[in-house]
C-alpha cells in the first residue's frame, strides 16, 4: 500500500510536467509502468514519467521510499536505516544521497535584513576512497600543520534574523573574498546590513557589493554590541557539529549534503515524509543558493 501511497504522492507533486529534454510543454499520456504515468513529447518524441531528470530517477522499491525518508528525518545512520527498512547498506547509502539531492532543489527564500555571516571547518576527509591523495591517518586524525590551511573544509553558513539559512562548501582553506561573491552574492535580497567577524575577506566582499557592513571583533573579546552578532550562525554550527558527530565522519565529497540535510531537519522542512517526497520531485526548484 505504502507503494500506491509514493506514487500518488510523485504525481500530485509533479502536476504535468514539461518533457525534461527540450522544455516543452506539450505532452501527453503515453501508457504507464511501475505505478506511474508515462508522457511522450511532441516536440521531440521523447518518454518520460515523472521522476525523469529528478535525483530520484531510476530508483526501486518505492514501496519503501516513506519509510526510509521517515529515516532521514530521525538522523539515522546508513546501517540502522538499512536494517529497518530491509534493504542492502547500500542501498540505503545511495537513497539517502539522492533523497538529499532532491531535497536540497527547493527554492529557499534570499536573505533581507540583517544578515548574519561565518565559516566553520572541519578536517578534510577521504573516508570510502579507495585512492588516497595523502598518507593514511587514523580516524579523527590531525592536520599535519596548525591553523587554517588547505587540509580543512570550509563551510560559510548565512543566516538572516527570519531563520532563513543558506550552506555552502567553499573548498578548502580559509574563505576568500572571490568566494563570497560567488556563493553569497547572489541569495542576498538589497538594501541587506551584512554581520561578519573580521576577516579581510568580508571587509573586501561588501566593499565590492556596496553593502552596508559590521564586524564583530570575536579576537578581541568582543561577542555582540546590541544587535550586532553573529550568535544565530555560531549556534547553527553549534548544532550542526553535534548531529554531524553520530555519523563518526563523513567524506568532504558528501559534505555539502550533510549541510544541506541538516539545514532542512533544523528548519523543520520538511516535517514529514511525504513533504520531503514532494520537495524532491517538484519542477523548478532550483535556487541560486543550492550546492
């Protein structure tokens, strides 16, 4: 039944979607397989279902989608979810990234206001790499050298007083000012009052933007003056570090999964499975902020 469900669930959310080729809205119904309506275009001849051109295209046993996604939204690791739902480990591996993927399409709204802005960092990973580009360390090793370098990950979380959130995995080493055009620039709404510490590459960044821009001196002591902090970002990384520790490491590959999927879990959207369902199979969910 679980089945019927899914499928129903997939075409309410899809509507009739445009042929995943050519854009073009003209199609129609050409039989169905596996519990899903089929489309042919008249443009370009091409079949499809719904899921075509989706993170979730090609996937089985969707009889078990809901009660895997009901996984995702208790943080349950690859094998616990695998061993509940009764599927291979992975299995459960490739769903929870394509589930994530789909996830993270959804349109987020941009940043207004007052905008906070920071970076946290982890140690990069080759965790699963068959071909390692460094020596072997132990698990939950050290950098080789102290301070910031090229052997950390960079997440620069942004966070406006709405709760509105956006990720980014920037690269390795600290963040740059090209970097924060690139990943910022475009999800910030005009007229923004941009919160950071005082990096020189946040002092550069709004200088080029034309942003009105304060800094928390966080070296010198100094936490918040009035409404100038960045306490909401910090809190997120906060949080965020400590869900990310059940999962004892994940590979820098998959990181930015990892931040978009715990940016929906602590947003409370979607709350249930087949919310997170329909987000990952809606046309036109691309945001500008997405990984």
């Amino acid at each position: 039944m679980q089945g019927d469900e899914c499928c129903s669930v997939i075409e309410a959310a899809a509507g009739r979607p445009p042929c995943p080729r050519c854009a073009c809205p003209r199609c129609h119904r050409n039989g169905a397989a596996n519990g899903l309506q089929r489309y042919r275009c008249t443009a370009c001849g091409r079949t499809f279902n719904a899921l075509t051109g989706t993170p979730l295209a090609r996937l089985r046993l969707r009889d078990k989608w809901l009660a895997y996604l009901t996984c995702l939204l208790e943080s349950t690791t690859v094998r616990a979810a695998a061993e509940r739902v009764a599927v291979a480990p992975s299995t459960s591996f490739r769903w929870r990234h394509r589930f994530i993927a789909g996830v993270r399409r959804e349109r987020r709204p941009k940043l207004s206001h007052i905008v906070e802005a920071d970076e946290t960092y982890l140690l990069e990973s080759q965790k699963g790499s068959r071909h390692l580009t460094r020596r072997a360390r132990r698990r939950g090793g050290k950098a080789r050298r102290r301070g910031l370098n090229k052997e950390f990950d960079c997440i620069l979380v942004a966070r406006d007083r709405d709760r509105v959130t956006h990720d980014f995995v920037t690269g390795r080493g600290p963040v740059s000012a090209a970097q924060l055009k690139a990943h910022l620039l475009p999800v910030l709404a005009p007229e923004i009052l941009l919160i950071s510490d005082a990096a020189k590459a946040y002092q550069a960044f709004a200088q080029a933007a034309g942003l009105r821009h304060e800094v928390v001196n966080m070296r010198a002591g100094i936490r918040a003056r009035g409404a100038i902090h960045v306490q909401n970002v910090n809190g997120w990384h906060s949080r965020f570090k400590g869900w990310l520790n059940r999962f004892h490491g994940v590979a820098s590959r998959y990181l930015a999964n990892y931040t978009g999927w715990y940016r929906v879990l602590d947003a409370g959207s979607p709350a249930t499975p087949s919310d997170w369902l329909r987000i990952g199979v809606a046309p036109d969910k691309y945001s500008p902020g997405c990984q």
